[in-house]
C-alpha cells in the first residue's frame, strides 16, 4: 500500500503528469489516423524516450498505449475506417450513428465509455496484480518455461486464423532470439561469425522493422482508392451523454468484463473483446432486450458504448500478466516489456520486489492514462477530427524515416539501421504470406525467459524432464497447451469432412 | 491458385532451411551432462518444431494441389509492388549512405524521394512536406534528444 502511495505521487508530479497527458495525446493522434497503430507509434516512441528517466519514459509509453484504445474510434465513427484493429467493431454501429448527424453524440459516448472501461478494469486489475504477484514469487522455473510456452501457444493460436503459420511464426522468435552469446557459456550461437551480432539481435531496432517499417511497406501498397462517406462532426452534450452512460450501465459493465477477461490471455487482443462484445449487444437486440427503436447496424448506441468499453478494458486485464509474470499479451506490451530490458530491468515475477517504485509507477500511470486520455480527447477533439484530412501517402513516408533515424538513436549505430530494415522486410513478407508478426515478437521477448527457465529447471533436477509436469501451475500449463493443440487438429479434421462433403475448400482471409 | 500454393510451398522450404542452418549451426555444441544442457539444445528444440510446422503445413497444402490452398493472399502485381520496392530501394540507399553524407541533405533527398514515390502531389505540397518533414526529425533528434546525427 505504501509503494502505491509512493507511485501515486510519482506519477502526479507535474512533468510526468505532463508526459502522461503528452503520451495520451500522441495515443489519440496515432489512433485516430488509420494505417498508423499501437505498435507502430510504441516502437518509434522507445528509443525517444530512452534518453528519460525510466518513470518518465513509462508515462509516455503508457499514455500512448491508452491513447491509441480511444483514438482509433474517431475515424471509425466519421469515416467507417477503424485507426486501428481495436475500433474496428466501433464502426458498426458508430458510423450509421454519425450519417444521420449525431456524429458529435457518437464520439461523445466512444470518449466516456473507452474511460468507463479503461477505469473499471484496472481497478479490478490492481487488487488482482498484488494477489497474484505475491504467487508468483514462488514460482519455479519449470512453471515461467511453461507459462512462458503456454503464451506463445496461445498467441499462436488464438491471434490468426493460421495456427500453424502462428507456431511457426513464434518459433522463428524464439530461433532469433537465440542468436548471441549463450548466457550460461559464453559461447556464440549463430551469429555466422558477424561480431555484432554477438549481444543478440538488438531488440528495438527488431521491433521498429517488424511493426513500422513493415507496416509502411503493406499500408502503402494497399491504400484504399475507394473512399468512405465522411460524416462531419457535430457539438455533443456532455450532460447528455453521462445519462446515456448511465442508462447502458449493463452494458458498459458487461463489456468490460469481456475486455478484462480476455485482456489476460495472450493472443487475444482488444479487436477480438470488442467484436465479441458486440454480438452481446446484438443478441440482446435480437431478443427485443434492447430499449431502442432502431435495428441493429443503423446506429445504435448501445452497440458502439459495449465495444469502446471492451477494448479499452484490455488495457486492464493485459496488465496482470504483463507485471506480474513478464509474459506479454499482444505486441504493444511486448514492446512496452522490451523497453523495460531496454532500461537493464528484468520483467517478470520479482520485478514488483526488485523495482518497486517503476512497477507500481506503471501501474498507477495505466490507471490514471484513461483519466489523461479523457481530457485530451475533450481538448483536442476538434483538431484531430481536422487531421483525418491529412495525406496518408505522406503520413507513411514521414513513418519510414521516423523509424530508420529511431533505430539509430537507440544506440548511434547504423548497423542497427541494417536490422531494422532487414526486419522490416521480413514483416512484409510475413504479413504477404499470412503469418502473425506478432507472434514473432512474443517469441523474440519471451525466448530469453523460456530459455533460461528451460535450463535452469534441468539444472537443478540434473535433467529430469519430468519437472516440467511435475507441480499444478506446469500441470495445467501442460494441458492447456494439449487442449490448444487438440481445438487445432479438431479444426483440421472438420475442415476436411466439409470438404469431402463437397463444400470446396474452406477459404480462409489472411489478417491483411 | 496453384500459384498460390507454390508460393506458399516456397515459404515453407525458406522456413525448413532456416531450420537446417541452425542444425548446422549448433551441431558442434557439446552434449548435455548432469542436467547442464547444450547451448545448441533449446535453439535445435525451436528450430525442429518450427519445421515439424513447416512440413505438416507442407503436407496439407499438397493434399488440397488443384482445390485451391485455402489461403486468399494480396495479388502481386506491378501496382502493388512498385511503392514497397521504391520505397525498399530507399531505405538501402538511405542506410548505405548514412554517415557519409551529412543528415540534412541525406534525409531531405529522402524524404522527398519516397514521398514522390508514395505519390505525394502536387510538387508544391511534396516540397512543404518534405521540408517539414525534415526539419522535424532534425529538431528531434538532433536538438531535443542531442543524438550524433
């Protein structure tokens, strides 16, 4: 209770109560701007604010992280094209809203039930983190090996329609990030003899080239000719809309609590909480449960609150894991995570005890980042519905040097500049040929966590493989990571009696 | 669609080599004793299941040959690949002839360089943007962050 005094002060300081409402603002900005995402704006902002002290590098991070939540509904609302993944069941019913002028009303409900949901899952998140972080503490190796295998899994088979390419995807981390010196030995491991490659692949420069560059690469040879009605924005009654607020209350809670449940599981991001609770909403429309007069897709209200509150309330539940055990949920936490080993800080489950005042720094700020997020929407809320004119063509460009000089700025050497772009073109190819970028980061992050758990679990039962199902939390890792495997054949084995039914092949759509 | 497929079968091979690079790779390591496993041991257990993946993906593709291969992939065609490449073309130029000519110039001729590729019109807008653009990330990094640039 004491460091979460300490952390409240921390974060309330005016520069870093600054920085926070800075990070919100850029969040928002990033989000509002379709092509540019969470990720994206993470990987650039890293080596940014490597050169602050680590609080205050946190709450720009965090801002953004939160902004970016709120910010993709706007252009989901006026324009029917979501800023990022997270809005993009927003648009459903946000954009048929603003057609029939209540844009303003719209992004009034969008702003306060992203703060509705963002707020309510980090206060179940925070009594949650101290219970489970003082469990895990006395975790063993074996199990973080397992922890940190169960979440890959996952993220491989939960975050594209590809289990296999998602594994593989994974896997291909876990090989790169190998690549160094073994940590144990001393001796280099597939460096090919290239002596700078002998501190590992470097991490940030990776992740610009995976989520930037690459990025760029797919927006720009896919940018939409076809353009969507823009509905302009009106004035919206911030009185009016805390009625409606509270008259959706249900709803509001029940998305999220579908954003915080699912915040926890790697692999399933704020796309997936706000789609599903969505279809609550539509079930409650079909079942005539819905107090509203219109049909579902013409702009209900009720449909655009449920989704903004699920996917902020990722936010939340993503926490958990991300503090407590080290284990990232999607890449924007990856990211988050690396810039934590950026700092020389070792995330995982001693990180509470060992940096108390940046981890509960952290916690406070993505709490209080909803509040900032809030505001700056209200302030800016004008200019950055003026900003979705703004060429995208010249958007992505500004982009791709961003990247390339940020690369360079970690750690002034241009070699890194090389990995960023040959990263780059690996996320290209990658996102070309269905496979998950990221899971290929997961499995960059978690690879050093998985790989030393995995020895120093052998070790110390002189390699007795058994260790890894021998204790409960192993055990159900364990079985988790069989039922994963088993959903995946079962998928197979359906796929090919629709097949020889005659159906035709099942077609599937690469997350293009 | 076979096309398709084939493309995909490539892929696949890419990711078995890989696989067999690291084999290769590690294949010198000494082996485990009393608990105290090989470098090469975890690098090898990630790179067998990353072809495990590879050849039973391998396998699904083949026995669907002439369906179709279930994947509905971005066509390659000049329209869609001319900006990447441009803009690929750029960045290897861009960090080739970085710290050899100096950052203002280099990045100006950049950016403008991969905003005309983009398709940033007309000149007027292309020239404002890139002159921002420019000063922009001079200020940042150069003045703010005092990174050697």
């Amino acid at each position: 209770m004491e460091h979460l005094f300490t952390a409240f002060a921390s974060v309330l300081f005016p520069v870093n109560l600054a920085l926070l409402f800075t990070g919100s603002a850029l969040g928002l900005l990033v989000g509002v701007l379709p092509g540019l995402s969470s990720p994206m704006a993470l990987a650039i902002l890293v080596p940014v604010a490597f050169g602050m002290e680590p609080v205050s590098a946190f709450m720009v991070l965090i801002g953004t992280y939160v902004g970016t939540k709120t910010g993709g509904a706007f252009s989901a609302i006026l324009m029917r094209t979501p800023g990022t993944p997270a809005a993009a069941a927003t648009a459903m019913e946000g954009h048929p809203m603003a057609l029939r002028g209540e844009a303003g009303r719209a992004l009034g409900l969008a702003i306060s039930a992203s703060f509705v949901g963002g707020t309510l899952s980090w206060l179940l998140a925070v009594p949650l983190v101290g219970v489970i972080g003082t469990y895990a503490v006395r975790i063993s190796s074996a199990d973080l090996a397992m922890i940190g295998i169960l979440a890959l899994t996952a993220v491989a088979s939960l975050s594209g329609q590809d289990v296999l390419k998602g594994l593989m995807a994974a896997l291909l981390g876990l090989v790169i990030s190998t690549i160094g010196l073994d940590e144990l030995s001393g001796t280099p491991r597939l460096t090919m003899g290239i002596y700078q490659l002998y501190g590992g692949v470097p991490f940030l420069a990776a992740i610009i080239g995976l989520f930037a560059i690459a990025t760029v690469l797919v927006d720009i040879s896919e940018v939409s000719v076809r353009k969507q009605p823009t509905a302009q924005k009106n004035s919206f009654s911030l009185l009016g809309t805390l009625r409606e607020m509270w008259i959706m209350r249900k709803i509001l809670l029940v998305g999220t609590a579908i954003g915080s449940a699912l915040g926890i599981v790697p692999g399933v991001g704020s796309d997936t909480a706000g789609w599903l609770s969505y279809a609550y909403v539509k079930r409650l429309a079909v079942r005539g449960l819905l107090k509203t007069d219109r049909k579902i897709g013409e702009g209900v209200p009720e449909g655009l609150a449920a989704p903004e509150a699920a996917n902020n309330a990722v936010t939340g539940g993503a926490t958990i894991p991300m503090l407590t055990l080290g284990i990232p949920g999607d890449g924007s936490t990856a990211i988050m995570l690396g810039a934590l080993m950026l700092f020389g800080l070792q995330p995982g489950p001693m990180f509470f005890r060992e940096s108390p005042d940046l981890a509960y720094s952290i916690l406070v700020a993505l709490g209080l980042a909803n509040l900032t997020t809030l505001v700056a929407a209200l302030v800016f809320i004008r200019p950055f519905v003026a900003i979705l004119k703004i060429d995208r063509a010249m958007l992505l460009g500004s982009v791709l040097v961003l990247a390339l000089v940020g690369s360079y700025a970690s750690s002034n050497a241009s070699y890194e500049m090389l990995i960023a772009l040959l990263f780059g073109f690996l996320g290209y190819f990658m996102h070309r040929f269905g496979y998950s970028i990221p899971a290929l980061a997961l499995g960059l992050i978690l690879g050093p966590v998985i790989e030393s758990n995995f020895r120093r679990a052998l070790l110390i039962t002189r390699g007795d493989y058994l260790v890894f199902l021998t204790s409960p939390v192993s055990l159900v890792c364990f079985l988790l990571i069989l039922s994963l495997a088993a959903k995946f054949c079962f998928d197979i084995i359906q796929s090919r009696r629709r097949q020889s039914a005659g159906e035709g092949p099942t077609i599937t759509t690469s997350n293009h | 669609m076979q096309t398709q497929t084939l493309q995909e079968l490539f892929v696949l091979l890419v990711i078995m080599a890989i696989a067999a690079v690291v084999f290769w790779q590690t294949g010198e390591f000494s082996e485990a004793s009393s608990g105290q496993i090989s470098p090469g041991t975890f690098p090898r257990l990630a790179a067998g299941a990353m072809a495990v993946c590879a050849v039973i993906k391998a396998v699904v593709l083949l026995s669907r040959w002439g369906q179709g291969c279930g994947i509905a992939l971005t066509v390659w065609n000049r329209e869609t690949l001319l900006k990447p490449v441009g803009a690929s073309l750029l960045m290897s130029a861009y960090v080739f002839l970085f710290g050899k000519i100096p950052f203002l110039p280099l990045t100006a001729g950049f950016v403008l360089a991969v905003f005309l590729v983009f398709g940033v019109r007309p000149w007027r807008r292309l020239l404002l943007g890139a002159l921002i653009a420019t000063t922009f990330m001079y200020v940042l990094f150069a003045r703010l962050l005092s990174i050697a640039i």
